[in-house]
C-alpha cells in the first residue's frame, strides 16, 4: 500500500480548504481526452484532489489508465501538472471545472471505469447541502459515463456525508456494495492512501469508506 509518508515526491501545499464551486468558471474548450493524453484508455476519475497526492500515485500505480483529477481551484491543477511532469506520468492530466454542473460535457458515455472522491466538502450548512458532490441527479448522469463494471470510492471524515451518501446509492439498483448491503469499508478500498486519509488515522478519527460496483 502506497502512503503518503513514504512518498517523498507527492506535492505539499497549506492553501484553503474551501473554496466557492459556482465561481469557477466552464471549461472552454472541452479537452478532447483522447488527444492530450496520447491514447485512448480507460478514465479513472477523481474529483476534488487537493494537492494531488492521491491523484499521482494512481497514475503511479495504474499505467494502464487514463488519470483525470477534476477540482475547483486553480492553483492545485497547476501543481499536480507540475508534479507530473516532474515524476513523467504522461497518463495524468487534470481540468479546472465544477464536477456537478460540467461533467456531462466533460466526459464521453461509458468512459470511465475508476471514480474516487477523497474526503468532500461537508459544506455544513444546510442551504449549502447542494453543494455536495454526492447527489441523485449527478450519480445519474455518473453512470452514463462509467463503464459497466466500474468501481466508485469514497471516503469521508465527516460521518452525515458517509451516511447520507450510503443513503443514497443504497436506494439505487444500479450500484452494488462490494462490503454487503448497508456496509462501510473497514480500511482502504484503492491501496493507495490520501495525505488526509493518514493524518486522520493517526488522530484516531472515524472514516467511512464506500466502495461500490456499477451494474447498470
């Protein structure tokens, strides 16, 4: 299992957490993925990278995969390119987008075999709740763009998100949970472990962890 202690070469940043989704503009033009990343491959997705540790060591460990990192905020797309270049993963890119709102637009149906989203925005307040990534009208549109087959992760320190967001792919007959029905993962379900995955562990933080199989 690939840590983010033992990898020196994973970027390090102290920028804000937050930052507001609807301000960030649309992509223009729409990457056509197959030309920027060389080939045409299976994408494995992750949305809301951060400083992208999590994000290299998949391209790192997936050389067979297409791995697309999609965040809001400028600065953490400029340095995981960075850092792509610098360790020649060729098969990583990321986009400045709003995953919500762009990526019907962003991705080709039946595309993406790999969805990891790492410790999301809880956007506490309620009338911020849309603001979360994990809801119905976006997991619809998800499956339009995953392969059958394809694998969805998720971890959260925040236990409403986890429960809410078991909630909802609980209620659908197109996911499966590899843990049994109602259940959390009890440890990684990817191998590979985020920055904030192992500072929680350290403090002894809950996690919830969903790991499920699209079968449409």
């Amino acid at each position: 299992m690939i840590t983010a202690i033992e990898n020196a070469d994973r970027p390090r940043s102290r920028h804000r957490i937050h930052a507001n989704p609807f301000s960030v503009p649309k992509p223009d033009p729409i990457p056509n993925w197959d030309k920027t990343f060389g080939r045409k491959a299976p994408i494995a997705l992750e949305i809301g990278f951060g400083i992208g540790g999590f994000l290299l060591d998949l391209g790192a460990k997936h050389p067979e995969l297409n791995v697309l990192g999609i965040e809001i905020r400028q600065h953490f797309v400029n340095g995981v390119l960075k850092h792509a270049a610098s360790r020649e993963l060729s098969n990583v890119q990321a986009i400045v987008a709003n995953v919500n709102r762009d990526l019907d637009e962003l991705l080709e149906d039946q595309s993406v075999s790999f969805v990891s989203v790492n410790f999301p925005d809880p956007w506490f307040k309620k009338r911020h709740h849309k603001r979360r990534v994990i809801q119905t009208n976006f997991l619809d549109i998800l499956v339009r763009k995953m392969v059958p087959g394809g694998v969805f992760h998720l971890m959260t320190d925040f236990t409403p998100i986890g429960e809410d967001s078991l909630e909802i792919f609980e209620e659908r007959m197109d996911f499966e949970n590899l843990e049994g029905p109602g259940k959390f993962a009890s440890e990684s379900t990817t191998g590979i472990m985020s920055e904030r995955e192992v500072t929680h562990m350290r403090r002894g933080d809950p996690i919830s962890r969903l790991h499920y199989l699209y079968v449409p």
